[in-house]
C-alpha cells in the first residue's frame, strides 16, 4: 500500500473503520494500488453514503413526518 493511500485512511475515521472491518481491503490494496476507487466504491455502499441513499433517506423522513402530522389531526 503506498504512503498516499495509508494517509487517506488514517485521515478519514470511516475508511479507517471500513478496512478494520473488511481486512481483505488490505490484500487487494497492497497488490494493486489503483483499486483505491474500487475501495471507495464499496465503503459508501456499506455505509449508504451514496445520493441514492441519502435522498431515499430523506423521502422516508418525510413520509413519517407527514404521517405523524396526520395524526395529529
């Protein structure tokens, strides 16, 4: 793994948990570097970082706040 990809995930607490907790992320980043993006890729699948998610997660709120404003009335 070099240096600039050790750095990275030092620096940001998710990638540093992700890899923790998927430790073959270690094998395949120190046999080809350039999977960092693959890596990435994975970690906001897992972790549902993705837009797509987030505005699912947002639509779902609102639903529920709608449906709590319905009971009240």
């Amino acid at each position: 793994m070099t240096i600039d990809i050790q750095m990275r995930i030092n620096n940001d607490p998710r990638l540093k948990r992700f890899i923790r907790e998927n430790p073959i992320w270690y094998k395949y980043l120190n046999r080809n570097p350039d999977s960092f993006k693959n890596f990435l890729i994975n970690m906001k699948d897992t972790y549902k970082l993705n837009t797509s998610d987030k505005i699912s997660k947002t639509m779902d709120n609102l639903s529920m706040i709608q449906a709590f404003l319905d009971a009240l009335k």
